[in-house]
C-alpha cells in the first residue's frame, strides 16, 4: 500500500512489486486535520484498496510520501502546508494500526525514485526531479541512489532562494524559488497581474489565448525556476532533469525560458549534458516511487 500525502490531496493505492497499480482511491486533505483523524481516513481507503485484491494477494508493507521532515524514528516536522501533523510519529501510529512495516519517504524524493524505476529517467544514473504542486518539491538521484542526506532533509530544491528579499516562506526564509513558480504561485502572481485566477490553471488557460499579463507570469515563473536549475546543474552535474507535479502542466508556457536561463547561467558542458524532461508518470511519480522504497525496505 503506498500513500500519497499532499498538500491538497491525500492518494492510497495497491501496488505490485513489478508497478502495476490494482487500485487507486483519493481523499481531498482535510483542512487542519488531526492525527487520529489522519488514521481513521487512511484505514478507510486503505479498505477500499485492499477490496481490489486477488485472494492470492497480500500486503508486505505501507510506505508513505510526506511534505515534510521526519525523524529516523517517524515523527513529522516541519509540515509548512499541513501543520496540524507537525509532532505526530505517523510510523509508529500506521504499524499500531494495520500491524505491517511502514517506511516513509519524502515526497518529492519519492517522485523521483519513481520516476527513475518506470518514467523518465529510467536507466539514468544522476538526475534531478522537480514537482510543482502545492509547493515546490525536490528529489536527487546519485549513482543510481536517492540524496537523502545525513538528517534525510535532502533535496529541498524548493527552500534555495532565488530573491534575497522577496516573500516570506512558509518554511521561516524569505524569497524561496516555491514563492515563484509552484503552482500556488502562479495563481496569486496571476491575480496580482489582474488576471480573475482561482488555480494556476485558469492562468495557463488565460495564457494560450494570448493575455499578455498570464504570459509575463510564466516568463517570470520560468525565469525563476531556470536559475534554480542552473545552480545544480552547476553543482550536481546531472544527466537529467525531470519536471513534474500538477503545475508541470503549463511546460509550453514557462519551459523555453527555463532553458534559456540554465543555458545562460551554468558552465556549457552540464548545461548541455542535463536533459529537460516533463515527468513521464504525471500525477503517480510519487505514488510509485514510495511503493519502490516499500519493496526495498
């Protein structure tokens, strides 16, 4: 069973060991839910999961993608878009719960594992995963294993500032690249550019009918998000990068000047040696990547 937590919806689904998705349900995230809240809603999709099952099937584990920090232990921190679960030591509660091993996995990481096992940089060694969703998420792979880094806080890709000054963050800084080019972004700099916007799609929408103000979102967005991308290439020297999450659906709208600014900003030889990909596994990056790290205990 592999759980998805996002910001804005909560995923479960049935996974076999070779990727094949038997079941998958969904669940808005509730507003300022409660741990034993998170738990029963969980069991109940879990139920629905588990209904899809061959008789010969059986469940070997949960593993659970998470925005957040979280101890070697389980406890999560630092949930700037869930805050009510900040504390909560959701491994121990899920293998009180369902009385099977639990593994957690940074979401964004999770993506990219996915990504790397059955998507886009399948076979590729070193690369880099980007998803904009709720907020911007980042997951490295290095010599075929995942970055997590000695307190596993590896990868916030989203958190590298890219305005010194700019807008506060929910993580504590100021200026974040999630300021200006996550999909949250994009809808409040779409309304501060006049634009009736409620998501960031209505802004893509606006954007390919020719509104001048969407377009000078994305290029700002772009532009952003390039520089980010410019300073690992720089520093990672990846094969590739791959862009995903639901604000990866505007990639003609902001892509040409994501390029533009990691060509004129990083050395020639890993700018031209990272590869730009759109994710190759949409909205289930994530949810297979943290079924991969299931399986792989």
């Amino acid at each position: 069973m592999a759980v998805d937590m996002g910001g804005t919806n909560l995923r479960m689904a049935a996974i076999t060991r070779d990727g094949l998705v038997l079941r998958l349900v969904r669940n808005p995230t509730p507003r300022n839910v409660s741990p034993p809240e998170l738990i029963e809603l969980l069991s109940r999709m879990a139920g629905e999961c588990r209904a899809s099952l061959e008789a010969d099937m059986q469940v070997v584990g949960i593993g659970v993608g998470v925005p957040a920090n979280f101890t070697h232990e389980g406890v999560l921190t630092h949930l700037t878009n869930v805050p009510t679960l900040n504390g909560m030591n959701l491994k121990q509660d899920l293998e009180e719960k369902f009385n099977l091993p639990v593994t957690l996995e940074n979401d964004a990481t999770a993506a990219a594992i996915g990504e790397n096992w059955l998507g886009a940089s399948k076979d590729v060694s070193d690369s880099v995963m980007v998803t904009l969703g709720t907020g911007v998420g980042g997951g490295i792979i290095i010599n075929d294993k995942p970055l997590r880094g000695i307190d596993g806080t590896a990868g916030k890709i989203g958190h590298i500032c890219v305005v010194p000054d700019g807008l506060p963050c929910g993580c504590g800084s100021h200026g974040c690249i999630e300021q200006y080019a996550s999909a949250t972004a994009i809808a409040r700099m779409g309304r501060e550019n006049g634009l009736d916007a409620k998501n960031s799609f209505d802004v893509y929408k606006a954007a390919g009918e020719g509104d001048e103000r969407a377009r000078a979102v994305f290029q700002t967005m772009g532009t952003y998000l390039g520089v980010t991308l410019a300073g690992l290439v720089n520093a990672l020297n990846p094969e590739m990068i791959v862009i995903g999450g639901g604000g990866a659906a505007a990639w003609d709208a902001f892509i040409e000047y994501v390029r533009t600014e990691v060509h004129a900003r990083a050395f020639h030889e890993p700018a031209e040696s990272a590869q730009i990909f759109q994710s190759q596994l949409g909205d289930n990056a994530g949810i297979l990547g943290i079924a991969r790290s299931a399986f792989l205990g």
